[in-house]
C-alpha cells in the first residue's frame, strides 16, 4: 500500500529577515556531510543562511541545504534581498523570480559523480506563492553574483541586459534545492537600486535601513507564506 509522503516547507532568509518577527520554533543542530547548519524547527523549517555572521561568499550553501534535505524538506521558499536592475524596479517592491543566472560559480553536492541537473524554479511552487503574495510582480531574471563586494557601474550595464534584479546567494540555493529533489521558489524583496543607477552611493548600511523598514512587511510575508504553503 502506498504512503503518502508528507510534504514539509522550508523557508531560507537572510538580511531581509534581521529585523523581522519570525514564529517561535526550536533551533536544532544539524550535521551533514557538508558541515552542521542550525535550522528553527516547527511547522516549517527555517534556516538563517548568514549563520556565523558568513558574507555571501562564505555561507555553507551545500550544508544548509542538505540540513533541509535531512529534515524531510519537499519545498523550499528561498527569500533574498535584490538590487534593481532597471529603474522600473522600484526600490520596496517584491518580485517572484521565473529563472535566474549566475556570474559565479555554484556549488554542487555532485562532486565526484557525472550528474546533469535541470536547474530552475519549481513553476507549480512559484505560481503558489505568486497567488500567496498577490502584490509581487511574477516573472523576472534573477543574476547571483560572487560578493561580498557590491558590483561595478560598468558590471551593473552587463548583467541588467541579462536580467531584472541582483544579489548573491538564491541561485546557489536553488540549485542544489533541485540536486536534493526539492521543489524551490523565490521571493525577492528589492532594497535597493544596483550601483550606479541611484544618485545615493549604495551601501550595506543602505541594505540594513531597508530591511528595517520593511520589517513589518516581511514578518507577514513569512508568515502568509506558512499558512498558505505548509
């Protein structure tokens, strides 16, 4: 007789959930063969990807998202703070990526084997969230760069006639999200203007203003996207 396999969400945020009110669940360690990651327990999973106070460039993507994995995890919502590419992007809007592109590279569990993944967002998963969230624009191309360094004026040119917004850690995670078998879907909530198209220098402590402003927002965010994925 068949069972059915209980589907289990989890959530993956960063800068933009510092100053945001998160439910009460129960933090638990857990190790992998990648590295241990600490993941809050409960209805969902949710896992604070700049553990150790990490920059971009140093977070243990294959270790968060094996801990997912471990878990049970099924689907992972992966919410990142974006720059916008193009000035109709405003700053405060919210996008649900459909496909992303990366200038780095991304890391893979498939290390030692010959393994061809088709990565991209789960299109059922995004649409879900899409209906979730009805305010965020669906549709747009996410570009992950290296970091931590902000990018160039010049590099800023390039990548917005490859894509819509960026930052630098959702496609590692969707990657691998699809390596372990998981559904994923983005949530981008746009800080701030990429460098050079703002006549306000970009800082990371333009980043921190932004995500305490929206701290309210994002709470019910993460809150409507429990309730309406779990």
């Amino acid at each position: 007789m068949d069972r059915k396999v209980r589907e289990m969400l989890g959530i993956i945020g960063g800068t933009s959930l510092l100053y945001a009110e998160l439910p009460e669940l129960e933090k638990k360690v857990v190790y992998t063969p990648f590295g241990n990651s600490e993941v809050f327990i409960g209805d969902c999973a949710l896992l604070l990807r700049h553990q150790g106070e990490r920059p971009p460039h140093r977070i243990n993507f294959r270790s968060h998202l094996a801990a997912l994995a471990v878990l049970g995890v099924t689907r992972v919502v992966t919410i990142g703070s974006a720059g916008s590419l193009h000035r109709e992007i405003l700053p405060g809007s919210l996008i649900v990526p459909d496909d992303y592109v990366s200038s780095s590279t991304i890391p893979s569990i498939h290390e030692y084997r010959i393994r061809h993944v088709h990565p991209g967002f789960t299109a059922s998963l995004m649409h879900r969230l899409a209906a979730i969230i009805p305010e965020a624009r669906v549709g747009g191309i996410y570009v992950q760069t290296r970091g931590p360094r902000i990018e160039t004026v010049a590099e800023v040119q390039a990548l917005a006639r490859a894509g819509d917004v960026v930052g630098m850690t959702i496609a590692s995670e969707a990657t691998l999200a699809i390596e372990l078998g998981m559904e994923v879907a983005a949530l981008c909530t746009i800080d701030n203007y990429a460098n050079g198209l703002s006549d306000e220098a970009l800082t990371y402590d333009h980043i921190l203003a932004s995500a305490a402003e929206h701290r309210e927002r994002t709470s019910g965010l993460v809150k409507r996207i429990i309730g309406g994925i779990v």
